[in-house]
C-alpha cells in the first residue's frame, strides 16, 4: 500500500486547501515530516487515516472536532487520499458532519451528514466504486487488509504507545495484540468449551438426580410395607440397597400371603353357615307367599263365576254382531241421507227466493215435487253460463281499453303540467344566465392581477423580515462596536507598556551582553577574547529580557483578540450594509401596515381568482341546462300531440264494446259478476239432486238390514235386537273379564302344584317343627349373627388380600427401579467421563485447573504471535543498539497466579543476561519500542495476507537518543527503504531537520496551518 497524494481542506487546523505530493516527498525514501508544537503534524497522519477509514486515532475522535476552527463559515471540510493496494489504483474522498451557514437553518445553520466517494483509476480514467459511508470503508479494509486499529499500529507508529507496550503488564499487552491479530475466535473456542463443560456438568448433576430420585422412591415403597430403610447394611449403597429393599419387601409379601390364607379359610366357613341359614328362610318365606296366594284365589273365586257367566251371553251375542253392525249403520246413513236432504230444500228455496236466475220455479214447492223443474233449470243455466264465459274475453279487453285511455288522460294532463314548469324554468335560466355574463368582467379584471399582488405579498413580507434582522444585526453591530473600542484601548495600553520595556531594555543593552562575556571566549560584537572594562549589570538588567518577552506575549495576546474583532466588526457591519441594501432601515410600522395591505390585496386577487372559476362553471353548467330544457320541451310537445290521438282513437273503440255487452250483464256489474251468480245456483241446484238420490238409496239399505236381523234373532236364543244388544260387552271389558277368568283359573293349577314342591313341603315341615319349638325369633336372630360373623370375615381377608398384594406389587416396583438404577447408571458412565474431559479442556483453555502456566488458549495464540514479533524486533535492535540487546518472548509464571505467557525480557548480549524492559534508560527504550512498533508492524502485515505497505510513518521519540544512537537508528530506518519502501519521521528534533533533506514543514500561522515540501540541503 502507498500514499501518492492527500489533499486537506478546512480539516483540523489547516483553515484552506493544502495538497501534500508524498509521490514527490518519495524520491528519497525517507523524509520528515516537521513543525512547531501544535502546528499540526498528528493531523496531517489523521487526515490519512480519515481519508481510508472515516474516523481519526484513538481519543482524538471524540474529543476534538474534525472541521477547521479557523475555515471560513461556509468551507466544507474535505479530506481527499489517492494511494495504490494489490496493484490497483483509488481515491477516496470524504467529508465529515459540520453545520453549514443557513438563513433557514436553526440557530443560522443547518447540519450536512457525512459524505464519501471512493474511486479506481481504471484505462486512465476515474470510475466511481461506492458514494455509501459504510460500503466504501469496507471495501477499503477489504483492499488494505486491516481495520483502523491495525493501520494506525502498521502504518501510523505511534512511539509512546509502544514505549507503553514495552513496560506494560501482560494483562495489557493482552488487549492491544487482540486487536491487531483478531484472536476473537479463540475467546469463542474458550466460551464454547466453558458452555460445553457446563452442559456436560448440568448432565451428570441431573443424572446423579434421577438417580437419587430411585432410591428416593424405594426408600418410600419400602417405609408404605413397615420395612425400615435405615436397617439394611452400612455397605448397602445403590444397586446394592436396592436389592435388600426388594428382598426384605418380598419377604414382607410371603408372610402376607400366609396370613391371607387363613383369613380366607375362616371367610369361607362363615359364608357357607350363612348360605344354608339363608336357605331355610328363602324356603320359610316362599312358603307364606304360597301360603298367602292361596288365600287371594280362595276369596276371589265367586267373582270368578259371575264373570265367567256374562261372558257366555256375550259371545252369543257377537254371533249376531254382524247383523246388528249393518241395521246401525244403515239408520245411521239414513239419517245423514235425510238430513242433508233437508238443507238442500231449504237452499234452493232461499235462492229461489233471491236470485233473479230462479224466477220461473213455484216459490215453495217442495224439492222432490219438482225433480223435472230442477233438472231442466239446470240444463238451462248451464247454457247460459257457456254463452257468458265466451263473451268475458271481450269484456276484459273492454276494461283494458278503459284503463289504456284513463291512463293517457292522465299523461296528457302531466305532459301539459310538465311543459308549462319547463317554458317557466327555461326564464329562469336565461335570466340567470345573462346576470352571471354582466358579473363575469370586474372579475376577470381583478383576477388578472392575482399573480402580481401575490408577488408583492410575498416581497411586503420578506421585507418585514429584512427589517427585523437588520434590527438584530445593528444592535448586534453597535454590541461589537463597543466590544472592539475597548480591545483596542486595551492593545494600545499594552503595546505601550511592551515598546517602554523594550526601550529600557536596548538601553541597557551593554550591560545585558557584559553579562554573558566569558574568560577567553570572545565578543560577540567586536570578536575579542579579552575583556578589560565590561559594563556592570545589576540584578534589574538581568530580568528586563524575560520582562519584555512576557510584555510582547501580551501584546500580541492582546492584538490577536483586537484582529478577531476587527473581523467580527467588518462582518457585523457587512451584513448590516447588506440589510440595508435590502430595504432593511424601512420603518418597521410602515413595512408591517404596507405587508398587511399587500396580503388583503392579494387574498382579494385570489378569491376574484376563485371566484371567476366558479362562475365561468356556473355559466357552462346554465348553457347546458338551457339546451337541455329547451329539446325536453320539444319532446314533451310531440307527446302530448301523440297521446291525444290515441286517447281518440281508443276511446271510440270503448264505446261499442260497452253497448254489446250491456244485454248479457242482466242488471250485474259485470259478466264475470254474473257468471258467478249463476254459478253458485247451479251449484246449490246440484247439491239438492245428490241429495235427493242418496236419501233413496239410504232407505232402501236400511229395509234390507232390519229383514236380515229379524230372521237371525231367533236362532242366537234373542227375543229381540234390544236384548242381544245389552247382552254384548265392550271389547276392552269383555277382554278383562276373560284374562281374570282364565288367570284365576291358572293360579288354582300353580297352587296345587306349588305345594306339591319339594321345597314347600320341607318349608311345612320346618315350620311346624319352629312352631313346636317356639323358635322363629332365635332363627332371626342366628342369621343376623352369621351375616355380620361373615361380612366381618370376608372385609379380614379382603384387607390382607389387599396388603400382601401391595407387598407384592411393591417387590417387583423395587425391581423394576433396581433394573432402571443398574442401566441409568451405566448410561451415565459416558456422560461423567465426557464431563470430566470437557471440565479439564475448558480450564486448561481458561487457564487454571492443570494449566500450570495459568495461560489461556487466547493468550497462548497470542504469546506465539508476540514471540514473532520479538524476533522480527530484535533483527532490528541489534543493529540499533550495536548488537547489545535483543527482545526475547517469556511464558513465565507470573507471581500471584497471575495471568502469564505474554512477557517481555530484554536481553544484554554484553553481559548475557536478562533484563526487565523497565531497566532500559531513555534512549534504550526508545530504540527497543521502535524495534518493537517495526517488527509488529512486520508481523501484522504477514498476518493481513502478506500486503506490502510500501508508505510507514513513525512519529516522535528521537530527541532522546545520543549522536551515535541516533547513527544507529538512522541505519536501521534507511535500511527500511529497501524495496522502494517511503519511510516519514515525525520530528521537530533540530539535529533530524539537517540530516534528512527532503522534508513535509507545516507552518503554525495565526489564521490556519499550512504545509510545505522543502528539499533542505543534508549536513553530514
């Protein structure tokens, strides 16, 4: 990587532009860059490393500002570096944050954000590569292959803080060899393991756990069987006091078993003394029920017989059921046959009576007198209804043609109505239409000037806004003025007192250099060595020199401070001059008043501009209105001339229709009124005929069941159909009486046979001996003793059935947990051992455990690199300390279980010894930290991909080696010009300014910094 070319501008203290050609600076390999304290040396390295990077070094970025104090308001600051990495060519150009001069901005300014340009010169040209802050600086690292921190360790040799490394702790050390090497990756290997180790640790914790938790839960089985866990051996421990727990709970079940067995033998016994006692009573209590059945069927036997009885009439009877069925049932269609006959006579006389169809039968006659009359009524008016139903067609037209000319009557009346409210809104229109013509010219000449009172608005109100910062401005002008009248009194009082000082001093002049004379050195005015007759100075004379440079210190403070007013003064009074040009000594009142009739102005001008836009609409919209009424008046008289014709027409055609129908109405409203007229009479004529036929044929069916009946009554043993009528029963009772019959008569067979059983018999036989005993209380009271005796023996031997069960299931539990601890635990044999080597690997990689030199994997990567670097140091101290001291790495332990692995010994080829760095003098730990910053720059650059940096710069240090330790570190930096490498000290040391010709001057000035190329002659 080389520099060629770095521009700065309004960048730290350099207030302009200045261009620094390292291309020319090269030539020679090795140039200095110099200047006075503060003049800005560390800001011309900052620059660069802002140029590539976007920040500066260390705490420089955040407690200094990267724009010029001294830079005029409006410069932008800018750092342009054009360099060369991996054979390609770039620029970047960037600019940091700063806050631009804005009359609209708050407080006066406006804040720009940060700005970068990264380009390749590609074919002779600049190609843009990235405008984007974050995309340029990574493709620069990429190019350079390292960040920030390794640049300003590799390119940027800062000696302090290598003369720091030097002396430092390993602990420190530590830290700064992370960043330049980046051994964040072995800190994760160290977490990694250290997570590992801790999962793998959680993992035997918990397996140790589950296992506990067996044992646990055995204990507990066995403590639920009275077998105390605490009585087993003192080396029964795990497997082993698990096996005892099941063998003693095994034991514990076979003595439960015996016992169960007992209790279950005397259960038995008791059972079957119960069973056979429960026997006799079964057999002692079926014999009452029998007992008491008997007695039931004895008492309802006479009941038995009346039922039986009345059933045998019954069924004589229902041998006639049929005949007597049919006589019922032809009485009763008769009846109906009848009475319908009746209302059917009494319809037609009522319609007879009231419809004019009917006129021509006898009011009166009865129905079956006048068959003939009905049926030739009827033939009648089924005519007439066949002649009606044809013509209702044309009276349905007729009322179409009715309904067609009434409603054509009704549209001729609207079409008048709507003709006369179009002719009155069309007046309206054109009356409208010509006052909005007569409006439309004062508004078209006001709003013509809309634009121009707008602009005067405007200009009224950026006035009244001159006017106010002009106030601010000359009473911030006449602050300044005042300021600057007294700094001035102030620099003339203080020139005086510096000019009287000086005088006093010129005037004591001999004396002053009388008292500098020496023995045998000479004069420095007249050159001689001997010096017969000095002036004699006293102690006042010696102090005038240091007097005068603290007056001319003052002075200058004091006229530093008036040159900043003078231009504080001249910018106040531009700005108020340049206000003032603007109109800014108006009267504020005048200008407010003449803004405010500017804007009334122009709000009228804006609402004429409205307004004429609506009304220029408004007059469209009526236009068209207008020829819109005007064609629907036309059409609505077309209309109306056609709707009177038709209505003509149709009309006419009504009439006739009307006097053909007229006739076959007959008085009705209309033919389909009439229709149904005859329609209902017909119907009630039809009913009275059906009528009369069913009640002839009623009583014809009716003669011929009572026939029927009469020749069956004798044969069944009836006198007449009212006796065999009271003889039949309902079904349900009949039924009734015949399921009780045949019931009694089943109970009397299941009595004789009940008490023919074996089992009544010995019931009998069993009584009769309790009764000669007198024992049936006794008996009661032996069954509810067995029955308690056996309950209470069968709830013993469910209890101990249930414990020895308990114990049995409790001794395959504890086998079951004996088996699941045996394979738990030699699962967990992997587990414990993985463990163990995890715990080790992660206390060996952090350090402790059997980490004897208390190194961390971290450290120990970084002690190798840090080995590197002592030996691509010590090639270079040797030469610049004339082959007395190298460096050499140690991995000794520190004291105190200390961390240990990153120290420094300097070794004393002289003596052969070993020596702590901090023992070095001065001029020693100056070569021995630029050794050090040159070999890890080395080591570093290997370690970045092998990029060749062909620009180094290493700042100060010089001024405290002696003459022939600076010959030496000379050597060494020229030999680093090997390869066409650019090496730049930076120096104020005088002696360095003679020795190097080609040299990078930047110029302290009271305005800004400036930087100079010099090729100063080489004094050797």
């Amino acid at each position: 990587m080389r520099i060629h070319r770095l521009e700065i501008s309004a960048f730290g203290p350099f207030a302009g532009t200045e261009e620094i050609d390292f291309d020319r600076l090269s030539a020679h390999g090795l140039f200095l860059l110099n200047g006075p304290t503060g003049a800005g040396k560390t800001s011309v390295l900052d620059a660069i490393c802002y140029a590539l990077y976007g920040s500066v070094p260390g705490a420089r970025q955040d407690g200094k500002r990267l724009r010029s104090d001294h830079a005029d308001l409006a410069a932008e600051p800018r750092v342009t570096c054009e360099f060369t990495a991996r054979g390609r060519r770039f620029e970047v150009s960037r600019t940091p944050a700063w806050d631009k001069p804005s009359a609209r901005g708050r407080n006066g300014f406006t804040t720009q954000q940060a700005k970068t340009l990264l380009r390749e010169r590609v074919a002779g040209a600049w190609v843009e590569k990235s405008g984007r802050n974050d995309e340029a600086g990574a493709e620069i690292t990429a190019l350079l292959g390292m960040d920030r921190e390794q640049f300003t360790r590799v390119v940027l040799l800062p000696q302090g803080d290598f003369a720091a490394f030097l002396r430092s702790k390993a602990s420190d050390r530590l830290e700064l060899l992370q960043k330049l090497f980046g051994t964040e990756r072995f800190e994760a290997v160290e977490r990694e393991l250290a997570v590992q180790a801790a999962g793998a640790v959680r993992e035997v914790a918990d397996l140790e756990g589950r296992l506990g938790l067996l044992v646990a839960r055995a204990k507990t089985e066995a403590t639920a069987l009275d077998v105390d866990p605490d009585a087993a051996p003192e080396s029964a421990a795990g497997p082993g006091l698990l096996s005892w727990l099941e063998a003693a709970a095994l034991e514990r079940a076979a003595a439960l078993d015996g016992v169960a067995e007992s209790c279950e033998a005397q259960r038995r016994g008791c059972a079957e003394r119960l069973e056979a006692e429960l026997a006799r009573e079964g057999r002692r209590v079926k014999l009452a029920a029998a007992l008491r059945r008997r007695a039931d069927a004895e008492a309802a036997a006479p009941g038995l017989a009346s039922a039986g009885a009345a059933l045998d009439l019954h069924r004589k009877a229902e041998l006639l059921g049929g005949q007597l069925k049919a006589v019922t049932a032809a009485e009763s269609l008769f009846a109906r046959a009848e009475g319908a006959m009746h209302l059917a006579s009494a319809g037609v006389r009522e319609a007879a009576g009231h419809s004019s169809e009917l006129a021509s039968m006898e009011h009166g006659a009865a129905v079956e007198h006048a068959v003939v009359d009905v049926a030739a009524e009827l033939s009648r008016l089924r005519a007439l209804a066949a002649v009606i139903g044809e013509r209702l067609a044309d009276e349905d037209r007729l009322g179409g043609l009715q309904a067609r000319a009434a409603g054509l009557a009704q549209r001729r009346q609207e079409l008048i109505r709507a003709g006369d409210d179009h002719a009155v809104r069309l007046l309206s229109l054109r009356t409208e239409m010509e006052k909005l013509r007569a409006a439309l010219q004062p508004l078209e000449q006001l709003a013509g000037e809309s634009v121009l009172r707008t602009k005067e608005a405007a200009a009224a109100d950026e006035l009244v806004d001159v006017v106010r910062r002009h106030g601010i401005a000359a009473a911030g002008c006449a602050a300044v003025t005042e300021r600057h009248l007294k700094g001035r009194e102030h620099h003339q009082e203080l020139r005086r007192q510096w000019l009287d000082v000086r005088e006093e001093r010129l005037s004591n002049a001999a004396a002053e250099l009388a008292s500098r004379l020496a023995d045998g050195a000479p004069c420095p005015v007249c050159g001689s060595p001997e010096h017969p007759e000095p002036v004699p100075a006293g102690d006042s004379v010696l102090g005038l020199a240091e007097k005068e440079e603290r007056a001319k210190e003052r002075s200058e403070a004091a006229e530093r401070a008036l040159s900043a007013l003078e231009t504080e003064l001249s910018e106040a009074r531009q700005l108020v001059a340049v206000l003032a040009s603007q109109g800014g000594d108006t009267d504020p009142a005048e200008a407010e008043e003449a803004a405010q009739a500017a804007r009334e102005t122009a709000a009228e001008a804006a609402a004429a501009v409205a307004d004429l836009a609506a009304s220029r609409s408004r007059q469209e919209e009526l236009a068209e209105r207008i020829d819109a009424t005007e064609q629907v008046r036309v059409d609505m008289l077309s209309q109306l001339a056609q709707t009177e014709s038709a209505l003509t027409e149709i009309e006419g055609q009504s009439a006739a229709l009307e006097s053909s129908l007229e006739d076959l109405r007959a008085g009705h409203a209309s033919l389909g009124l009439r229709s149904d007229a005859i329609g209902q009479v017909v119907s009630i004529l039809e009913q009275a005929d059906a009528a009369q036929s069913q009640l002839d044929q009623a009583a014809a069916r009716l003669a011929e069941a009572r026939s029927e009946l009469d020749r069956a009554l004798p044969e069944a043993g009836f006198g007449s159909d009212a006796e065999a009528r009271q003889a039949l029963l309902p079904g349900a009772e009949a039924a009734r009486l015949e399921s009780a019959v045949k019931a009694g008569r089943d109970e009397e067979v299941r009595l004789e046979e009940l008490f023919a059983s074996e089992e009544l018999v010995a019931a009998a036989q069993e009584q009769a001996a309790r009764e000669h005993h007198n024992g049936s209380a006794a008996a009661a009271a032996d069954l509810d003793l067995l029955r308690t005796e056996a309950e209470q023996a069968a709830l013993a031997a469910k209890d101990v059935e249930l414990a020895a069960g308990m114990a049995r299931q409790a001794a395959r539990t504890m086998g079951r947990l004996r088996v699941e601890y045996e394979e738990l635990a030699e699962s967990g044999r992997a587990p414990r051992e993985r463990a163990e080597v995890l715990k080790g690997l992660a206390e060996a990689a952090r350090g402790s455990g059997d980490n004897s030199y208390r190194m961390s994997l971290n450290a120990y990567v970084l002690a190798a690199r840090l080995e590197q670097v002592a030996i691509a140091a010590s090639e270079r101290l040797v030469a610049m300390s004339d082959g007395r001291y190298t460096l050499q790495h140690s991995d000794a332990r520190a004291a105190r279980n200390a961390k240990s692995g990153l120290g420094l010994e300097v070794v004393d080829e002289w003596t052969g010894r070993r020596r702590d760095t901090s023992t070095l003098s001065g001029g020693e730990s100056f070569m021995a930290s630029l050794s050090l910053a040159l070999g890890l720059a080395d080591v570093v650059q290997q370690e970045a991909g092998g990029v060749d940096i062909e620009t180094l710069f290493v700042d100060e240090g010089f001024g405290s080696l002696d003459e022939q330790a600076l010959e030496q570190v000379m050597d060494a930096l020229e030999g680093l010009r090997d390869g066409g490498r650019v090496v730049g000290l930076v120096s104020h040391v005088a002696e360095m300014k003679q020795r190097i010709g080609s040299q990078l001057q930047v110029v302290k000035q009271r305005n800004g910094s400036t930087v100079h190329i010099v090729d100063a002659p080489v004094t050797v």
